[in-house]
C-alpha cells in the first residue's frame, strides 16, 4: 500500500520556514510542532533563504515593465497625433 502525499500551502510552508529560521526550536521540535519531517523543514528554510531577494526584486521589475509600458503607449500617441495631423490638412485643402 502506497502512502499518500500531502500537498502543503504556500502560506504553511513559510510560516513552517520562518519558524526555522528563528532558531527558538530544533528541527525535531518543529517537526513534532507542525506535523513534517524535519527534512521538509530544512528544505523549505533553504528555499526561503534562497528566495529572498526575489520578494524584494519582484517591485522593481514591475516598476521597469510599468516605465517600458507608458514609453511604448507615448510613442504610439505622437505617431497617432501626427497621422491625425496630416489627415486634418488633407482634408481641409
């Protein structure tokens, strides 16, 4: 018989990291606390650690992606505002 893999949320999993990384418990103790292995635990500390700095990246990316977006919409105004231009004349000859 095969056992059943449990699928744990995002949010349990970095509350189960940040716990970790407190340092207040050993892994065993965490382990018994939240029901996992203390393998998992270890795991989902080091994904934290690692992921850090995307959690604060992830602003700043958006930022660029926003000023590239009103950059691409500016250029499409002017070249709309020219063509409107040019066609008002024509029609007004």
């Amino acid at each position: 018989m095969g056992t059943k893999r449990i699928k744990y949320s995002p949010e349990f999993k970095a509350k189960v990291a940040l716990a970790a990384l407190k340092n207040d418990e050993t892994l065993p103790e965490l382990a018994a606390r939240f029901g996992v292995h203390p393998t998992m635990i270890s795991t989902w500390r080091r994904t934290l650690l690692e992921g850090a700095s995307q959690i604060f990246d992830k602003g700043h990316k958006l930022q660029k992606e926003t000023e590239a977006q009103v950059d691409v919409l500016y250029r499409q105004i002017g070249r709309l505002q020219v063509e409107r231009d040019f066609l008002s004349k024509k029609l007004s000859l």
